[in-house]
C-alpha cells in the first residue's frame, strides 16, 4: 500500500490500494475510508459498467447500504457540463446528501468527471478512485485533479480534489485492449524517464510481458509510477512550486499533437510523440546524450511510436499550438527536459524551460529521429 500525504490544502493521507481482487472485496477498504457513509454512487461509464458494475455490485450487496449506478456514454465526449449535470440531477433525485461516497469505476474520462462532481456536489463529498485503465492507474487517478472539457479546450474547468483512496484492482486490465494499454504505459515510461532509470530499464527488459498483461510485471510498473507521482504531489499538490510539471515531459510537443490530430491520436500516443521531440530537444541542448536518446527512442518504436508519424504535421501548426498549452509563460511556451534517463532537468528551481523555436523545428525535422 502507497499513502499520499497531501498538507498543502488540508492534511489528509490516502491510501492506494493496488491488487488483484480489489472489486470483489469492497468490506476491506470501504469502511476503513469513512465509517459513516448514508449512501453510494458508483460512477461509470456504458463500457466499464457492461464489463464491472455488476462485479462491483453485487460486493456491495453485502454491505447493504443504498447504492446508485449512474452511466454515460463511454470516450472523451462525455467529459463535460452536460454529463455533470445528467449525474447531479440524478443524485439530487435520490437524495444523495453529504455523506454520500462517489466510487468513480472507470479510466481517466470517469476519474475525472466523477471527481469534479464530488467536488462540487453540495460543496464536497467524499470519493474514490477505482481505476479500471492503466493510464487512469498510472497516472489520473493519482493527484486529486478533477475537470471536464469546453468547447475552448481541454480541462478548462475543475478543481484539485482528492479522493479518500485509489482502488487500483490489476484484474481490470484483462479486458483492456492493447492499445489502451500501450496508452497508459507510455504515461508510466515518461514518469519513468523523469524519475527512475532503474525502471525504465525494467520496462524494456519487460516488455513483452507487459503486453501480455503478466500480473507480476504490471504491479510493479503501476507501483512504482505511483510511488512516484504520489511523492511529486505531495510535494507540489497544486503546481506552485513547478515540481509537478515534471509530469508534463512530453506533454508540450503531446499536447499539440493531440490538438491537430482533433483528438484521433490518443494523449498517451501523442505523449509518446513528444517524449520523442522534447529528449531530441534535451540532446540537442547538450543535456541527453545519444546512446540514452536511441534507448528512448527504441522502446517506443517497439510501442508503434516512431518520428516519422510527425511528418503529416505543419511544424507552423505544432510552434502555434505549444503556445496554447497551460503551461505556457508570456507567450513562450515551456518545456520539461532530460539530463539522462532517470534525471529531470532543473535550472534555478525551474522544472520547465523555454526553448527556441529553431531548437523545436531542429528536434521535429531532425533526419536520425
Ligand atoms: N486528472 C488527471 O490528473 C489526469 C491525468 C491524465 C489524464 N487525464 C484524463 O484522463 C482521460 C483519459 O483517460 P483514459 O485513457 O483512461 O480514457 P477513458 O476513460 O476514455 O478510457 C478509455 C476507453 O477504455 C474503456 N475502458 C476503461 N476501462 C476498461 C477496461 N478495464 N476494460 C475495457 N475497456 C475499458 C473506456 O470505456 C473507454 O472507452 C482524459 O480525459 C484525460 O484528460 C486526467
Ligand atoms: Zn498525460
């Protein structure tokens, strides 16, 4: 079990549970959480809850305590005003009051929504976590951010939330298709990349079996990124002192990606893309050096993520779009960087940096990528 200490908002410390079974034994972590809960909504999305609900369910049962299922259709869509309010309504409907406990089951559109409604609803209830993606278990479900999307952009509108605990049961991922897999896996390679070589490197020695779902394997990848990103939030719950940007590596070049391709490519595939870019710009500065930029680039290739996929992109378009990103100071935009695999980049207490653009068209076009 991995505890997240969070002191910047209200002292609180929250368990993340990661296991095999966790669904089906509701009576080991639920009361521990909060011992005086009136009733439960399990929040899901149509896929999660053909494959989940009834499982989750059914434990419940046994604790025999109200319980409501409310769904939406599943995929980015659905993670907006709209969906919050079909869900508020409906809890307003049944009474839902403040001792009232949200179980988000799903990946990161559910985490994400469930979590700004609990936030929200009569100024704040409890919730947990139960990712059922890897990406959600690596990386969304951790943290306590909570938003939905406009039609401006992107988690536009939210708050920093945490939940009561994260219920990571590993079983989940025997449905998921390879391709979300790989999705949530290169969010963990880039936690990786940031933080812990050791890891990366036990990734590559893995892989295969990571994408045979092997139980072992993927317990310790989704531990370890979680041990990770848990100890960068407690230090930094709301990105005051910039050491949570550490989680955008990739993201600048990601996010842009993502935006042009109008959201066809998946974050963790554009992530990839940018992972790609933004180690060729920490070379290209001096900061990587070239055997560790081919180790990266070598391990996402066997992903399916390779440079060449950028060539459809105007680099224009890409410049432009960075600037939009959240991150972005005065119209510059900023950019995490490598020293090796496994060391971040950190100039006067700065964990991102601006760059050239010439540096950005020199990574993006550059002929060994
Ligand atoms: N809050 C944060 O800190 C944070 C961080 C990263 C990403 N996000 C958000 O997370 C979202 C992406 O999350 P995601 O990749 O999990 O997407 P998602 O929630 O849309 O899930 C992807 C697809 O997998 C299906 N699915 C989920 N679990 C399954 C399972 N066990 N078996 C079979 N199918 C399953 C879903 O129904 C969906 O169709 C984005 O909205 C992103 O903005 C939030
Ligand atoms: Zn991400």
């Amino acid at each position: 079990m991995i505890n997240v200490k969070i002191t910047e908002s209200k002292a609180t410390v929250y368990p993340i549970l990661i296991q095999s079974g966790l669904l089906n034994e509701p009576e080991k972590w639920l009361w521990k959480m909060k011992s005086d809960i009136s009733s439960i909504v399990i929040i899901t999305d149509n896929s999660v809850k053909k494959h989940y609900a009834h499982t989750l369910l059914r434990s419940l049962e046994k604790l025999k305590i109200k319980t409501l299922l409310l769904s939406f259709p599943a995929g980015e869509k659905s993670k907006n005003q709209k969906t919050k309010q079909y869900l508020e309504e409906k809890m307003l409907r049944h009474a839902c009051d403040r001792n009232t406990m949200i179980l988000a089951l799903g990946g990161g559109v559910v985490g994400d929504i469930a979590g700004f409604t609990a936030a929200t609803y009569m100024r704040g209830i409890s919730y947990i976590q139960i990712p059922t993606t890897l990406l959600a278990m690596v990386d969304s479900s951790v943290g306590g951010k909570t938003a939905i999307d406009t039609q401006y952009g992107k988690n536009l509108i939210g708050a920093f939330w945490q939940p009561q605990a994260v219920i990571a049961d590993i079983q989940c991922l025997n449905t998921l298709s390879r391709k979300q897999l790989i999705n949530g896996l290169i969010e963990a390679i880039k936690i990786f990349i940031t933080n812990d070589a050791e890891s990366f490197y036990y990734t590559q020695r893995n892989l295969q079996k990571i994408l045979n779902k092997d139980e072992n394997v993927l317990k310790k990848i989704i531990n370890r990124a979680v041990e990770i990103k848990a100890s960068i939030v407690e230090k930094d719950e709301k990105e005051k002192s910039g050491e949570r940007m550490i989680c955008n590596f990739g993201h600048t070049i990601g996010h842009a990606i993502e935006m042009l391709s109008d959201y066809k490519i998946l974050h963790g595939f554009a992530v990839g893309l940018g992972i790609l870019v933004e180690a060729k710009i920490s070379q290209l500065r001096g900061l990587l050096d070239e055997e560790q930029y081919n180790q990266i680039q070598s391990l996402l290739s066997e992903l399916g993520v390779t440079m060449d996929q950028l060539k459809k992109f105007d680099i224009n378009q890409i410049l432009k779009a960075t600037i939009l990103d959240k991150k972005s100071k005065s119209g510059k935009a900023q950019y995490v960087l490598v020293e090796g695999i496994g060391r971040v980049h950190v100039k006067q207490n700065k964990f991102a940096h601006p760059v050239t653009d010439r540096i950005v068209r020199q990574a993006v076009q550059s002929e060994k990528c």
